[in-house]
C-alpha cells in the first residue's frame, strides 16, 4: 500500500482528533525514515522528542528482543527485576537517596499521577504556566496553558491558576500557604520552545519552600538527556519535589514516570494509585538500553556540542529572527507566520520538522544524530527559507 493507500484507510478506521496525516512511515533507521511511496527523510522531530536513540538501534532491539523472549507483562502485582534497576538508575540520576518512582505510560498519565500526590498534601490549588502543556486527559489538561485546547472541554478542575512563564513576581502573588503544587517545564517545548529567564527556577524554588508547596517539574520534553542533562533542569541548582518524565524515558517505547524526593516520596499510601501497563518488562528493559547506550557513548557531551553547532548556523539565516532552546531541543523563532509553510517546504525537501507555533519550527532529532546530519539539515533549511521567507 501507498501513502494514499494508508491514509485513505486511516480516515474510514481511525478518530479525527489528529486530523490527516500527511505521509505514511513504514521504516526507520537511525535518524533517517522512509515512507509508503519509499521516500526518504531526515527526522527532525524525533517522535517528538522520543526517539533519543533514533528508530531501531540495535541496543533497544536487541534489550527488547531479549525481554520478549524472558518475561512479558506481569502487573503492577509482581515485582520484577527491569523495574527495580530503572527505578534505582534514576534515584541515582535525582541524586536523592529518598526519591520514590511511580511509573505509567505517557506524560499526562505521569503528571496526572503528580496531581493526586500534591492532594496528599491536605491542599488542592495548584499554579501553573500560561502557554503550558501537560497533557490532554482531564487533569493533565487542566494544568495545560492553552486556551484553545482547553475551552472545549471545560469545565476542568478547579484551583487551577495559571500565570505567565518566566515571570517571578506574577509567581509570588500567585502562591500561598494553599497551594499543593507549583508545576513547570525547564522549558516550554510546545509553547514554542521558551527557555525562561536564568534564575526563574530558583526563585520558584524559593517561593515554593516558603509557603510549603511542592515544586513539580515536567520534565517530559526536556528528559532523557535531551537538553545535555538528564532532566533539564540541572543548570539551576535546585532539586525539586516532583519530576515527571516520559517521551524519551521509554527509547521509543510508551513508558512515563513521576519521580517524587525527599518527604513527598511518602505521600502515598497503598491503593492510592495505579497503572495496569506502567513498569512494563519490556519497556523498562528498552529504557535500560537506552541509558545504558547514552551514559557508555557520552551523547549528552556531543548535545551540547551539537547544540552550539545548531544555533550558531541557523541564526545567520534569513528570516531567523530568534533560536533558542538547549541541547537537541531547539526553536526557530521566524520573523513571519511562515512556519507551516517551511513545514511543507521541508517534508518535500525530506527533513521532517514541526511548527510549533506560527511563528516557531522545532526540531528534537535522536541524541545519535550526526554532525554530517545536521549540516544537511541546515543546509535543507537555508534553501527552503530562502525560497519560502518574504
């Protein structure tokens, strides 16, 4: 079957919540996928963030295949050695001897496991950021910023404030000694990739320890060394009460978690909560791999190498007005709502890439991603602007 083929029989089969898609992909490898009509492309985007290690590496087929082979899905009933050893392997990545994992599936699965933490707390009001997202379930969504994908299923969870990113003292009027928990993201990924200002999270912390709210840090996007960091917020200093991680946590697998530290690891009780897929075998064992793999080749040191690469080359771009972001996280600001036009213009160049805003191109390729990639990528983008940027 086509690309016209499959999408024709995804719109007779399959919910339009996503619309249409655009292509149909039917392999990978590496950072490279290819699709029905056996088109090529440069992925860009990376499952959205995903896909640390690229599609297919050998280190997470080969940990899966194994996985398949030993032990498949047991419940949250049975203890099981994968889950035991991720879980340890990222108390050691908090670097607190008390932090406590909780794991499910997807990011508002994890963020929503967050929000039933922090009504342990006796409290229920809960601040987060304008232009946020945190999910689409019902809780999740309630944290989320976006008016435009909230209104349509209001009326959503009560207590919920939202203020504007990046501003501290709109923060400080906003929190009070009712207030269960503050949740963030390091930076925002689909706001457009807003990186806040340098002291934001320590003033955030600041506040948060004064009137005893929990800080929650949606580290979703950012995680699994995608900023040159394993959670993105380490630049700060800070330690948080809550991190929440999926996307790339799983290699490309469906895998979340809700980290809590210090007191907040205690907060739940037997019975409190649950997930029927979360700490999976297999997608345990493919986190395993991918942490193992990223820790052993030292991918975050070439992120950050990358990174400066990145912004160095497409800042001297036409029609760039801003690049922002860290490691493999980047947003191209544009100086015109063009960005779904360089979107198409791209995929028919065969880089595949998101608009994120108007205004905003993202990209979050694997963490395996070559220098020679990127300069093809780059210079992919420099053609298309020209012919695109007026």
């Amino acid at each position: 079957m086509n690309n016209n083929d499959l999408i024709s029989s995804w719109s007779h089969s399959i919910q339009n919540n996503y619309g249409l898609p655009s292509i149909a992909l039917v392999r990978g490898k590496g950072c490279l996928v290819t699709d029905a009509d056996g088109k090529k492309y440069l992925d860009f985007l990376g499952g959205i963030a995903t896909n640390v290690l690229g599609h297919a590496h050998p280190a997470i087929v080969k940990a899966v295949t194994k996985q398949v082979g030993l032990l498949g899905h047991v419940s949250n009933f049975y203890a099981h050695p994968n889950a035991i050893t991720l879980a340890q392997r990222l108390k050691e990545m908090t670097g607190d001897d008390d932090a406590r994992v909780f794991f499910a599936q997807s990011g508002a699965e994890a963020n929503e496991a967050a929000i039933k933490l922090s009504r342990r707390t006796g409290r229920y009001r809960i601040i987060a950021a304008q232009g946020a997202f945190h999910g689409r379930t019902m809780g999740a969504l309630s944290l989320t910023g976006q008016p435009s994908k909230r209104e349509p299923f209001l009326p959503l969870l009560k207590g919920v404030k939202h203020v504007p990113y990046g501003d501290i003292e709109s923060m400080r009027r906003a929190v009070s000694i009712k207030t269960a928990m503050v949740i963030l993201e390091p930076i925002m990924g689909e706001a457009g990739v807003i990186v806040p200002p340098a002291d934001y999270l320590v003033a955030v912390r600041q506040i948060c320890d004064a009137t005893g709210a929990l800080m929650v840090l949606d580290c979703v996007q950012t995680g699994m060394g995608r900023t040159g960091d394993w959670f993105g917020f380490e630049y700060s200093g800070i330690k948080p009460d809550v991190i929440t991680l999926a996307k790339g946590l799983g290699g490309g697998l469906p895998l979340s978690a809700m980290i809590a530290c210090g007191a907040s690891a205690y907060l739940f009780a037997p019975g409190d909560h649950g997930s029927t897929f979360g700490a999976n075998p297999i997608t345990c064992a493919a986190s395993l791999a991918a942490i193992n793999f990223i820790e052993k080749n030292a991918l975050m040191i070439a992120v950050k190498r990358h990174e400066k690469h990145l912004i160095q080359e497409i800042a001297l771009i036409p029609g760039v007005l801003e690049v922002r972001g860290a490691g493999l996280l980047i947003g191209i600001e544009l100086t015109s709502e063009i960005a779904n036009e360089v979107l198409v213009a791209m995929r028919s160049a065969g880089v595949l890439v998101n608009a994120a805003t108007p205004t905003t191109i993202r990209i979050a390729p694997a963490l395996t991603v070559t220098t020679a990639q990127i300069n093809s990528f780059v210079a992919s983008f420099r053609k298309v602007m020209a012919n695109v940027h007026t």
